[in-house]
C-alpha cells in the first residue's frame, strides 16, 4: 500500500521522525511504519527490542503525548507501527508545531500559526475581541445599510427598537459589552486604523504584468468595499458596466455578473485579514480576484468543481453576511462561478491557490466577434472562424463558399490563422485537410 493522508513509511528510526508524529497529532491522526520502505515493503528493524522500550519514553518526554507503539512480525522481519491520535490541543516539538497537511508535513508559521491556535482553541480571527475599538468606531450608515439588505433577504428577524449594542450583540458581534474584529471589518468607520490591509486594488493591465495602465484603491469596511468596488469597475475598467443586483443577466461579450459579483464575495468574507490587501487584475482577455488565505482544512481545489461542505475562514463574517444576504451557507460559491461561465459561454475560469492565497480568474471567449477583431483578423477571417464555432471545422473548399473567395486567398487566411493559433490542422477527409479552432 503506499502512502496516504494519514500513513508514513520509514525504514530506520531517526529522532527528526518525531516532527512527523506532532504533525498527525496537530491534524487527523496517523500512522508511522518504521521497518517499511515507500511502497511498503517490510525491509526489517534491527533494534526494534531497544526501540520497544525508547520509543513510547520518549514520544511522551518529548511531545507530552501518548502514542501507541506496537510491534509486528510476517516472515521473520520485524517492524514497528507507530499510531499517533489526534489531539485537540496544540502540540510542539521544541517550541516548534508542525502539521499534517495532504501527504506532506509543514512547519506552521506565522499566520497559519496563528490560525491554528485560535482554532485549537476554538476560537477564530474574526471571534477574537479588538480591545482598541470602542462603539464609536462603528459606522451605523453601514449598520442601515445591512439592516436594509438583511430585511430584503428575510434571513434576519425584526430587530424592533434595538440599540446600537444591543444590535451588535444579536449578531454575536460582541463580547462582554467589546466588540469583536469581525464587528470593525464588516462595519467599522476606519477599518484601516486597526487591520491595514482592508484594501481592494484593482489595476487594469497591458499586455505583460508590469504595464499597468492605470489603478483605483478602495479603502473601508466590508460593505463599502462590496459596493464601492463594483461602482468602481463599472466605471472605470468595465467596457460594459453590470448590475450588480441583477444576478440572472449575462452580459454578452462581457464577463457574467452573477461570477464576478460571487468572486468579489469570496474574496472579502474568506480572506486572511492579516495578510495582504484583495488584487483585481484586468487585461484585455482576462479578469481576475486573488485575495489571501489558502484553501481550509478538508477542502482541495477538486472538490471546488462539486456540490462540497462550507467551511468558511471567518465563520463569524460569513454569518453576517448569509444574514444579510450577500452570500449563502452551502458553499457554492464556485460552483456559481463556474456555472454562471458555462452558461455565458466563456471558457472555464481558472481556481488556483497561488502566492500563499487564491486565485480566480475568467476569460473572455476569444472567438466571440469582439475579441477577433482585437487579434487584428480581416472581415473575411473572422467569418471564417464564426463558422467553425457554430460548425465544427472549415476546410479550404467551405472556406471559399463561405468567404466567396479563390482557393489561393482561403489557403493564405487560413495559414494566418493557424499562425495565431487560431485554427489547428485536424487531418484530412478526402482530399482536403480539415480545420478545427485551438
């Protein structure tokens, strides 16, 4: 059997091993087959009399864990299995934590050390109480606001006469009469005082990476970086603006809203609020979202592409806003994305963890009339492709009946084409050799 999530093989016993235990301790639990190789294959421990005794010793001196250490024998060579418990309190190794993530161990740091603190202490980021903010601090335009999109969403009950405290409290926003971090990002007046990095960047880009042709900074809380953000889009980046509330429509040509207003969701409800500001990128042929903060426990980039469980970073943010009607509780926030691409008839978006966050980024149809013209096809060519989207293919006959031009003229578009990468060569039928787009 090889390895797995929750399974190490090993042929020798070293020290540094034990990195691996406190990794399964801090994750799921797992097993270490000390006297196995990698494909595991019993190649025989030695000492495994010695390791009997030392082992369990030093797990608990060391780790201030239990761990079963058993001993197994098929065919005259021995081994050793090392069964580690998951634990529901943080576990070091010298002042160090390590975890078991996929098939790999990882020294956490940092945020993610942070984070996983908090969560073995049942806590989060956004739970945590901000002694620094007072209720002053509290923006209750943006308190309206919700109120208002909250009852339009029925998900809120009436909140009568509530005070501003009170108010919080219902939305489990505060902790013994302080308020919570989630409280100043959702709707502080000058979030930036206390997380500065509650930024939105959008740049609108040439045709490499570094030619930014212009760029808007958007500052505030949750709700003023949702709407101002899509304003901001639509006026300055968008070639069509979208209604950002008309979520069925699908703007031909453009990118659909229902995607890029899902998008933009994700970004401000499940980011890392410690790390680096949300970035929105546009080109000519692509828009995309990155926003810090990989992927939670128990999810892959697979599972994004089906119906999976929600698991958001901030739990106490994402309720908020499930509250308010902003987004839902079921996790398919992809899934909307990708659908919402399908139907627009654009290619499938692009969903990477990358630089330590998440990356979503849609293409516009590159065959759609538009965005020919922009690879500075002739009237000729462009018809030629338009005819092989609804088509199929095109071969050098049915290109001169569909462009009423000679056989020399089609022979020359159509290697032009192929040249942009346009159209590929699929083989012949007959005589003739037949063309399909890239």
């Amino acid at each position: 059997m090889p390895e797995q999530q929750n399974i190490e093989y090993k042929q020798s016993w070293h020290d540094d091993y034990l990195k691996w235990i406190c990794g399964f301790a801090n994750a799921q639990g797992g097993t270490i087959f000390i006297g196995k190789d990698d494909a595991g294959n019993i190649v025989n421990v030695p000492n495994y009399k010695r390791l009997m005794d030392d082992l369990p010793n030093k797990i608990r001196d060391i780790l201030g864990i239990m761990a079963e250490v058993n001993l197994h024998e098929e065919n005259g060579l021995y081994y050793l299995e090392i069964i580690t418990p998951p634990y529901a309190v943080p576990i070091s190794l010298r002042g160090s934590y390590y975890y078991r993530s996929g098939s790999t161990k990882q020294e956490l740091k940092g945020n993610a050390l942070n984070e996983f603190l908090l969560r073995k202490s049942g806590k989060t980021w956004d739970d945590v109480v901000e002694p620094r903010a007072a209720f002053a601090d509290v923006d209750e335009k943006s308190i309206e606001q919700f109120k208002r999109d909250a009852g339009k969403a029925g998900r809120l009950p009436d909140d009568g006469d509530l005070s501003l405290a009170e108010f919080l409290e219902k939305l489990r926003l505060t902790e013994n009469g302080q308020l919570k971090r989630a409280a100043i990002v959702l709707f502080g007046k000058e979030p930036g005082r206390f997380f500065p990095n509650q930024v939105v960047k959008i740049g609108r880009f040439g045709a490499s990476g570094d030619d930014l042709k212009f760029q808007e900074i958007v500052e505030g809380n949750l709700l003023h970086l949702l709407r101002e953000t899509a304003e901001q889009l639509n006026r300055k980046f968008f070639t069509k603006a979208i209604d950002f509330e008309g979520l069925q429509r699908v703007e031909t040509g453009e990118y659909p809203v229902a995607a890029v207003r899902e998008m933009l969701l994700n970004a401000l409800v499940h980011r890392d609020y410690t790390g680096s500001s949300v970035q929105i990128r546009m080109t000519d042929d692509k828009f995309s979202i990155w926003n810090e903060g990989t992927l939670p426990e128990g999810l892959s980039l697979e599972s994004l592409k089906r119906p999976h469980p929600s698991r958001p970073r901030n739990p106490l943010i994402a309720d908020v806003c499930f509250k308010g009607g902003y987004i839902d509780s079921w996790g398919r926030g992809t899934l909307k994305i990708i659908n919402a691409c399908r139907e627009a008839e654009l290619p499938e978006p692009k969903i990477i963890e990358q630089d330590g966050g998440f990356l979503v980024e849609l293409f516009k149809n590159r065959f759609a009339e538009e965005q020919l013209k922009k690879s500075g096809l002739n009237e000729r060519q462009i018809k030629a492709v338009l005819y092989v989207v609804v088509n199929g293919n095109i071969d050098n006959s049915r290109y001169q009946n569909v462009c009423n031009v000679s056989k020399s003229t089609a022979t020359r578009d159509i290697k032009e084409l192929e040249e942009k990468g346009i159209l590929v060569n699929k083989g012949t039928k007959g005589s003739s050799a037949v063309y399909e787009l890239v």
